[in-house]
C-alpha cells in the first residue's frame, strides 16, 4: 500500500498530468506573490498564505497591549546581553512559498549580520511570536505553524490574549516539526529556548505592573 503522497501519484495513469497541473498552478501562485509583494504597502498589515493575499483586520487593544508588553521586555532584554535585534509587526518573513508578517520575530547574532539596512524581505528567524485574533487563529495554529517548522524556526509562541495565556512550541534538533505545545498561564514563568536566560513570569505579558517589575528585574543584571 502507499504511504505518502508521492506514492499515492505514482501509482495513477495520469500522473505526469497531475504534475504538470501543478506545476502550471505553482508557476500561477509564483506570479500572484510578486504582484503581492508590488502591491502591499507599510501603512496595513497583509500577508501571502498558500496563494493568497490575507488582509488582517485592526485589532482590539488587549492584542497590541500584549505585543507591547512582550516587545519590551524582549528588546531590552536580547540589546543588553547582545544577542541579536527583535522585530515587530511589519518585519515580512519570507518562506519558500508564502510571506508573512508575525507579531513579533527575533534573529541571533550570527543571522543579524548577514541582514542589510534596507532589506525588506527577511529569511526564517529563530523566533516567532504570534498573538491570536478572531480573524488569525487558524492560520496561526496550523499553516503557520506548519511551516515555521519546517523552515527551521527553532521557537514560536502562541499568546492568547483573552484567556492570557502563551503555548510554547520548541523544535527538537534536526525535526521538521514541532513538538506538543506546553501551555503557560496565571503564575506560570515561561523561559525561552532560543534567546539565553529570557525568564519571565506570564502575567509581564498582559499585567503593566508585572511588565514593571520584570524590567526592573532585567535593568539590575
């Protein structure tokens, strides 16, 4: 019995047409992701997502207060032990097939070097974030996820802003997938596993006074 997709083609009379349909239909998706990458503009948040063009809707405040808070603490943290820049909302990743613009991304050191001032187009960063909306959960639970996997990116947070809580997703070295998610909320702590030593309780995400008191914590290392 075949037991992947490629065996499952090659065991059909019409393979070849099936691949050259896809091919043609590939080739259409190549063409419509340069128009997307001439037509999206910095002033709105879009993204290309397996052939199409995904407009995101304003967001309510608890999702870019959480992408606040998380940012600040994040940047200050990964500028003062020099460990690489954080980016935010309109830095787009751009994967083998699809574009995105996460919440947020980090990029290490050694990745940083190799980007240019007046780049805009970036490669897989080592870290993602992704705050969950009405209108973006299910991209960001499957596709997403999906793919920043099998590009390499070492660690993707999911927050949920409504119920405050972050699923932490971590690649197991030389996977193509990630491992089940560990699920933090209310006094949990969440450390990363890419950036060095970032522990931070998970209230400093959604609490100003928390946020605070964490950078404070970071000011005094």
């Amino acid at each position: 019995m075949p037991d992947t997709l490629t065996d499952q083609i090659l065991e059909r009379h019409d393979a070849v047409h099936l691949v050259e349909r896809l091919q043609r239909s590939l080739q259409d998706e190549q063409q419509a992701r340069k128009d997307f990458r001439a037509w999206v503009k910095e002033d709105f948040k879009a993204e290309f997502i397996n052939g199409e063009v995904i407009v995101h809707s304003p967001v309510k405040r608890r999702h870019w207060k959480a992408n606040d808070l998380l940012s600040s603490l994040m940047s200050f943290y990964v500028r003062i032990k020099k460990l690489g820049e954080i980016g935010t909302e309109k830095v787009m990743i751009a994967l083998t097939r699809n574009d995105y613009e996460p919440d947020l991304v980090f990029f290490s050191k050694e990745k940083v070097a190799q980007l240019k001032d007046d780049q805009v187009l970036f490669p897989a960063p080592d870290f993602i974030v992704e705050t969950l909306s009405k209108s973006t959960a299910t991209h960001d639970k499957t596709t997403k996820k999906a793919d920043y996997a099998l590009h390499g990116i070492r660690e993707y947070w999911i927050i949920d802003p409504k119920k405050q809580s972050i699923e932490q997703y971590v690649l197991p070295e030389k996977g193509i997938e990630y491992g089940t998610a560990i699920i933090h909320q209310g006094t949990d702590t969440i450390e990363s596993a890419v950036i060095d030593g970032f522990t931070i309780p998970v209230a400093a995400i959604f609490d100003e006074a928390v946020n605070l008191k964490t950078l404070q914590q970071f000011m005094q290392i």
